[in-house]
C-alpha cells in the first residue's frame, strides 16, 4: 500500500537524543526516490505536498503562524527559523528538527544518498513526542491522547512521505554532477 515504511533512525540522527528519553516516543519512516541529496528541494517538496497545504490551512486557521509556499521557501533556504506552529532547533547539511514549543512535538526531516539504489536518495521523516520532565519524582510519560493515537499518526506519516515523494519525482530532482 505504502511505498514508504518504517525504519531505525539513520546513524546521527538529531532525533535520537529522544530514543532513550523517559516516557517519549519517537519514530522514523523512509523511501527511496531518484535523485541527489537536497535538503532544501526536500523541505520545499515534504511542506508543499497536496496533503501538507491541507495541515497548512488547518494551522493557519487556528492561528499557529503563517504557513503559506513563501514561508516553506524561507524555512527551506534558512531563511527563516520558524514555519507555523515549529521553530527549528537543529540543523545541518542533510537533516532538520524542529519543535512545537510548549508542546511535545518534534518533527525531523533528513536526505542522505541511498545504500540500496545508486542515483537515488533517502528522504526520512520522523517524529518524536517528549513528555515533560517531572520534578516529583514521577515517571515521564505522554498523556492518553498521545497514546491512543499512535495508529493514526503512523497512518498520516506514511502518507505525509509517500505525498512528499510523489511530489520528488514530478520535481524530477537529479542527482548533482561535479
């Protein structure tokens, strides 16, 4: 059904500092497109798929910043530090995280060359939910809503991806010569 699937976080991952965190979930799913390794081309293409400007609406509407093409371009080209809702906490030549603050939510993108398919790429997404630290001396954990929508939000991050790569290859990113 999916073209994308699950996977074990890439080694250097900015999202595996939350693996071992009390009470936190966090996830990685992948796919493989042709192409060469750009992050920017992958920003652009995951938050300007047809199923992401429907979240956009959705976040504009309730009032969580712009999310319009021209601030997916700003946060794609470092031109901006924030996108909505998220501001961005890391990044580098091939991966973002990025935080919802006071919530959390975390949201990773990453592009690396693939080890199964020459010419292709990698593009990853992964999400991390961190529950606050507790000072009484009480587990961490997420509360029920996080946990009783797990399902769902592996169903929407398969399809968030397999949107994005969809949209990679009508692009038709190529892999960069020297």
């Amino acid at each position: 059904m999916f073209k994308s699937r699950q996977s074990p976080l890439p080694e250097g991952s900015f999202l595996a500092r939350y693996l071992d965190r009390e009470g936190a979930y966090t996830d990685c799913f992948r796919v493989d497109v042709p192409g060469g390794p750009d992050l920017p081309a992958y920003i652009e293409t995951f938050f300007d798929s047809w199923v992401f400007r429907l979240e956009r609406r959705v976040l504009t509407l309730a009032g969580k910043g712009p999310a319009t093409r021209k601030t997916v371009e700003a946060l794609a080209h470092q031109d901006a530090q924030r996108f909505a809702a998220w501001i961005v906490r890391e990044r580098d030549d091939s991966q973002i995280l990025m935080e919802v603050p006071r919530t959390p939510i975390r949201t990773w993108l990453r592009v690396l060359p693939s080890d199964e398919q020459p010419g292709h790429v990698r593009l990853y997404f992964g999400s991390a939910l961190v529950p606050p630290h507790r000072t009484d001396g009480a587990p961490a954990r997420l509360g029920p809503l996080f946990r009783w929508t797990t399902g769902l939000h592996k169903l929407y991050s398969h399809i968030l991806l397999d949107a994005a790569a969809r949209d990679w290859k009508r692009s038709a990113v190529t892999p960069q010569t020297t």
